[in-house]
C-alpha cells in the first residue's frame, strides 16, 4: 500500500463518514425551526415537546457533523498538499468563506439555542434556529461550489505553475455548482424527511405519543414528498450536464463503450473493463441514454473505448452506485406518494409504517452511493482534466498515512457506533414532558 | 506588497483570537480531574464552556481556511511537515468536542469517567502540540526546496519545542482557571481562584525562559533590534501577564481574564512579529522558508478574501461577544436541572 492508496481511502472513510451526519444537520434544522415556529405561533405545548425531542437527536447528530468536518479541511494539507499549493488559490478561499460567512454563524447560535431556553424571547429563541438552519445551508453551499470547481474547474488562469483565479463569479455562480447545491439539499431533506417519518412510524405503531407523531410524521411526509419528486426531476438535468462536462463518468455509470446514436440504458449490465464491452447486457430500454444526454433518442453518445484507457473512470463501482442510488430516489417517491394517500389514516397501515422503520437506513445509502459516484466517477483526475489524483498527494512517509488511517477507522467507528447508539435510544424513549 | 502583509498581520490575529477563546476552554478541560472533585462540580466545568466551545473551534477553521486561501504553499508544507502532530491534535478536538454532547446521555459513573478522560486528554494535548508546532515554527523546520519534511514528530519534541508546550499549557491553564472562577460559587469557584493564583508564577517562569530561550535559539529578535519601537509589544504582553496577578489579589476575575486574554495575544504577536515575513522558515536552508510574500496566493485572490474577511471578521465578533455576554453569569445548581445542560 502507497501513500496515494492509503491516503484515497483515508480521505473517502472520513468524508464518507462526515457525510453520514451532515444531511440530517441540513433537513432536521428546518423541521425544528418549522416545529418551534409553530409553537411560537399558536402556544400548543406540542410543538415545543416536538422542538425539544427532534432537537435532542438533531443536536447528537450535529456535534459528530461538527467533529468530522474539522478534520476534512485540515486533510488537504496533510494529505494532498500538492493539490492545496496548486488550487489554494481558488478552493481554499471558498473553505474560508465558508468558516468566515457561514460556520460561524451556525456553531455560535447553535451555542445559543441550546442555552437560551430561559434567556431569550420566545421569538427570538425561534429565530436563533432559523439562522442555525439558514447558516449551515449557505455552509452546504459554499462547500459544494469548493467541490463543483473540482468537478468542472472554471474562471481560472494556469499561471506560476498553479491554477489562479481569473473570474470569482464564474467560480461562484457556475451551472454545475447551482445543480449539485440542489441535487445535494434535497437529498439531504429526503433524508431527513425519512429519518423523522420511520422514527414516528416506531411510535405511531406503538400506539404511544399518537398526536405527537402523526403530526411530527406529516410534518416530514410533506417535505419528503415535495422533494423525493423534485430530486429526480433536478437529477435528469445533470445527466445532459454530464454529457457535455464530464463524459467519462457518464459512460462509466452506464457503462456504456461504443461511441454511437440511440444508446440505450441497460437495466442490468456486467462490465469486462480488460475487454471494453460488457459481459452482461440485460433490460435494455432503447434510446434511453441519449435521450438523457442530449433530450433526443438519436443523439450520439461517447463510449469509454473513445477515452484514453489512463482517463477513464472505474466502471463498475460508478455503474453500481449509480443505479443504487436512482433505484432508491424512485423508491423514495413511491413511499411518500403512498404516505401522502393515507396521511390521515396512518394508523391503519401498520405494514407501511413498519416499512418506514426499516426504511430509516435507505437514504443514507443512497447519498453515499450518489458520492461515491461524484467522486470516484472523476477519477483518475482530483480536478477534472487539470490535476491527475496521482499527482496530489503529500510527500510524506506511508507509515504515517497507515497509522492515521487506522486511527480514523477506530475512533470513527467507536463514535458513529455511540453517536447512532444515543441517537436510536433518544428515539426510541419517545417525548419527555415538555 | 501590502496586500501580502496586511494577510500576514491578519492570519496572526485569526490565531491569536482562536488562542484566547479555546485556550480557556483547553485550560478548563486539563484542569478537569483536578478542580471537579464532584459530578456536580465536572458538570459545572462543563457548563461553563457549554454555549461557547463550538463557537471558540471555528477560529481554528478559520485560521487554518485562511492560511489555505491566503498562502497556500505554506498551508501545503506545514500541514503535511507537522502531520503527525495534527492528526494528534485533530483527534483530540474530535474526541473532546463529543464529550460535550455524549457524557450527559447515559446516567452511569464509568460512562461519565470515560468522556472526562476523553476531555482531559482531548484538551491537553493540543495545549502542548499547539504550543510545540508554533515554538518550532519560530526556531525552524527542517524541509528542503521541494517543500519535503526531514524529521518525524520527535523532531518536533526538542527542549525548545517542549517549552512551547509547556508555555501554551500554562497559559491555557491560567485562562482557563480565570475562566472557571467568573462562570463558579463557592468551593468551586476558591478552588478555580487559587488554581490560578498558584500557576501563575510558574507561567511567568515559564515566559521568562522563553523569552530568552528564543534569543539563542530563534532569529524572533532581529526585527525588534531593527525597528527597537516594536519592544513595546513584548512590553505590553508582560504588564499584563503581571496585571493577571493583580487583579487576582482584588479578585476582579473579569479583568483577570481581559489581562489573560491581552497576554495571550500579546505572545502569539511576539512571535509572530518576530516571524516577518516568515511563515514557515526552513531550518535546512533560510533559502527554502516559506514568506508572505513567496508562498502567497494570486492579489485577485487576496484581494476578494480581504473583502470578505473585512465584513464578516466584524460581524462574527459583534454576535460572538454577544453570546459571551448573555451567558456572563454564573452556572447554577439550579440551572444543571436543565435537561438541556451537559
């Protein structure tokens, strides 16, 4: 094992896992600050126990979101320092904006919320988790224009062997950057949604806090909606981005190799990488792919036998989370359209709230799986077409990467198990009284 | 050029401001096993930093964003010369920061022993790593042209670098104890007060070696034998470390921790007026360091962050200090009953 291996993996299990936490930061934020805006509203002692018992979780999760994301920034540094000098200049001023304008203003009020029960103005104390919510979304956006620049690197200049920054705005305000903000929060509320609707669905078949959670589940129900149907809809807008930015991973989640028109998408597919065909072709549906790239059934689509072998992606790890990934947002319309139908007769459907239990884990997966896509979907380069992942590493000694990434893999293990642990008996115990 | 400079200054701020607020924090959490005789009075400890802590480790981000967008190449080479020592450091704030939000969760003494010795340990050590990177920053790093490290984490652990650390934990420690005696009643807040009435003289002991360890060791002086006016600085840095204990002997703990708080600027600028224009100097060859102005991003760059650091450094400030101030008072016996409270 080299430094570049271990540090690949050593930065992929600590975002990995930092991305376990952020997305329900994302979402539960809102829905508290919703729930106690509510309760601000009208005085119904229910929504303030619903503030405080989605807020007791949503505080467990956000401290390990706070923990991890420390150690990412830092790691470019360590790991990937020749990465840092050479994109410093544009993607380390957006992770300082980030701190300076956003994760300031989240982990100071978050402070407040917390402790301002008794300090703060009924009003005030709500408004302070409006800005909680308001501070981590613009965190999420800065930190995904960061990630769209490697994606598709715009408004620079290669200048003193580094790439410099030419236009902000380009940077800022680029198409890439818009999508992936949009594709990733509403991920992060499907998430959330269904985090909040399979622990109610525990109660409501309990048949324990009934009010309580069948408001708490309609709550989530109308967000999980809205934005499992939003999801895939903004989702088919990146596939003709794809095509004209980044063919490489469009071939390789399709697995797609011959360059031709009416490409179609295989349901099931097997790639033989050594080869350049797939071993398995299976389900076809005709035209499929090129109506995705291009809004047309004929239009040609590039094959990965038309790249480079050294330019192209894995095919079967971006194949596989690719469909994981769309098969579960399918999955997740279905379960909430369903849900819409009999929100006001939840109690009657134990099998679909039982489902919704067991359902908890489904967009966890399916945000990792949409990642690992992103990411490794890019390879071999850490900056589309500007810097090969190979080339960015630090000079430093394996020992020291396999020591600290066994470290990672412990201590995060250790805590993820406690964090899901608090998480699943604070659950699990149901409201206390407010 | 100006821009390079005035993000040199700034850089040294974003630290300093980071020191003064989690320093108090790392000085409470050492002091943990030592002035939390009861589970009432850890409890208390805890609470004293609860509101704030997340809002003092930004700082840290901040710096380390800034030295990132504003030098990248010496954001490159230190992070990845001092590796082994901020991994430490990393996991440390990472096991610290949880011990916060986990220790109050489970009803059981084994449990609660647990996250204090992750706080203990998670505060202490980053006390003394900071303390040891920032000492061997100032007397050099051994890295060659290519920006590659030649050492390991023991390098980093020479007597000069350990007396950094001893230095930063000393100052943590007071800070913090000041800290504790402002937020504490009673026994607990006579302890706190006496702890820092008795760290103190070694603190001053501590600086003083320091400060003249750093003239055979480090090249710190020669900017202030150029420009004789800066003494000045180091001046006001020791009027205050004697002004902590003066106003310890009134028991005005408020302006006991603004004279903490002063020193501990005051010493991050010492060295890093000493510094200028280094930033990571090479102990190899002086040819090698890395400067403001040689490891420096593009002046678009600079400039666009100078904005954005012009407008938000003030606000963060302005709402922060807020938030220092509604939770002012003291923590009560009353107020751990809170189910909110650590």
């Amino acid at each position: 094992m080299d430094v570049l291996f271990l540090s690949r993996l050593q930065f992929a299990a600590a975002t990995m896992f930092h991305f376990l936490f952020v997305p329900l930061t994302l979402g539960l934020s809102i829905m508290v600050a919703i729930m106690e805006t509510r309760y601000v509203r009208t005085g119904d002692e229910v929504y303030l126990k619903m503030t405080k018992f989605w807020g007791k979780l949503f505080l467990i999760n956000f401290v390990l979101g706070v923990v991890t994301g420390i150690t990412l920034e830092f790691q470019f540094g360590t790991n990937w320092s020749r990465y840092s000098s050479f994109v410093g200049d544009i993607f380390g001023s957006l992770l300082a904006i980030e701190a300076t304008a956003a994760f300031f203003l989240e982990s100071t009020f978050i402070g407040v919320w917390v402790f301002g029960w008794k300090k703060l103005s009924r009003k005030a104390h709500a408004t302070i988790m409006w800005l909680v919510a308001a501070a981590s979304t613009v965190s999420a956006i800065w930190i995904l224009i960061a990630n769209s620049w490697m994606q598709n690197p715009v408004g620079y200049t290669i200048r003193n062997g580094r790439a410099e920054l030419e236009s902000f705005s380009a940077v800022v305000f680029q198409k890439w950057a818009i999508l992936e903000f949009l594709h990733t929060a509403s991920a992060a509320y499907v998430l959330s949604a269904f985090f909040v609707m399979g622990i109610s669905a525990y109660h409501l078949l309990k048949k324990q806090h009934s009010d309580f959670f069948a408001r708490s589940f309609r709550i989530a129900l109308v967000f999980g909606l809205i934005f499992s149907i939003f999801e895939i809809a903004e989702g088919h807008l990146h596939g003709a981005d794809l095509a004209e930015k980044q063919p490489t991973k469009l071939a390789a989640m399709e697995s797609h190799w011959e360059t031709r028109g009416n490409a179609p998408i295989y349901l099931i597919v097997l790639p033989d990488e050594k080869n350049e065909r797939n071993s398995v072709e299976f389900l076809p549906i005709p035209g499929m792919m090129s109506l995705l790239a291009n809004h047309s059934f004929n239009a040609e689509v590039k094959g990965l036998s038309d790249f480079p072998r050294e330019e192209r992606p894995p095919v079967f790890i971006n194949m596989v989370s690719f469909r994981i990934m769309v098969a579960l947002g399918v999955y997740f319309v279905v379960m909430t359209v369903i849900g819409w139908r009999i929100r006001d007769r939840l109690s009657e459907f134990p099998r679909y709230l039982k489902l919704m239990i067991y359902s908890i884990p489904l967009p966890y997966i399916a945000s990792q799986a949409g990642w690992i896509l992103a990411e490794v979907g890019r390879q071999p380069w850490i900056v589309y077409g500007l810097m090969k992942t190979s080339d960015a590493t630090s000079p430093v000694a394996t020992a020291q990467v396999f020591i600290s990434f066994w470290a990672f893999i412990v201590v995060y293990g250790f805590l993820g198990a406690i964090g899901f642990y608090l998480i699943a008996k604070n659950a699990k115990k149901g409201p206390v009284a407010a | 050029m100006e821009l390079q400079n005035v993000w040199f200054f700034l850089w040294g701020l974003l630290w300093a401001i980071y020191f003064i607020s989690d320093g108090f924090d790392f000085g409470i959490g050492s002091l943990l096993p030592f002035l939390g005789k009861t589970d009432e009075d850890k409890r208390i400890m805890y609470n004293s930093m609860g509101p704030l802590w997340d809002g003092n480790e930004v700082w840290l981000i901040t710096a380390g964003g800034v030295t990132f967008a504003a030098f990248p190449t010496v954001y490159a080479v230190m992070f990845s010369s001092l590796y082994s020592a901020l991994m430490l450091i990393l996991f440390a704030l990472i096991v610290r920061g949880v011990s916060f939000e986990f220790r109050s969760q489970v009803e059981d003494p084994r449990w609660h022993k647990l996250w204090d010795a992750c706080m203990f340990v998670g505060s202490l050590l980053p006390a003394i790593l900071f303390g040891a990177a920032f000492a061997n920053i100032f007397r050099g790093i051994p890295f060659d042209g290519d920006g590659i490290y030649h050492g390991t984490l023991l390098t980093l652990l020479n007597p000069y670098g350990l007396l950094g650390g001893v230095l930063f934990l000393l100052f943590f420690l007071v800070h913090g104890a000041i800290w504790l005696a402002i937020k504490s009643e009673g026994e607990l807040h006579e302890r706190a007060a006496g702890a820092a009435r008795k760290l103190w003289p070694l603190l001053l002991a501590a600086a003083l070696i320091f400060l003249t360890a750093s003239l055979f060791v480090t090249n710190l002086y020669d900017n202030y034998i150029a420009h004789p006016a800066l003494f000045i600085f180091i001046l006001i840095t020791v009027l205050a470390l004697l002004g902590i204990r003066v106003f310890l002997a009134k028991k005005s703990y408020w302006m006991a921790w603004l004279s903490s708080a002063v020193t501990i600027v005051g010493a991050t600028f010492y060295g890093i007026i000493g510094l200028f224009p280094n930033m990571f100097p090479s102990s190899m060859n002086p040819g090698f360091s890395l400067t403001a102005h040689n490891a420096s991003s593009s002046p678009l760059t600079l400039k666009i962050m100078l904005i954005v650091a012009l407008i938000f450094v003030p606000i963060v400030l302005v709402y922060q200090i807020w938030a220092y101030n509604l939770f002012r008072h003291k923590v009560t016996k009353e107020e751990l009953g809170y189910e909110e409270a650590y």
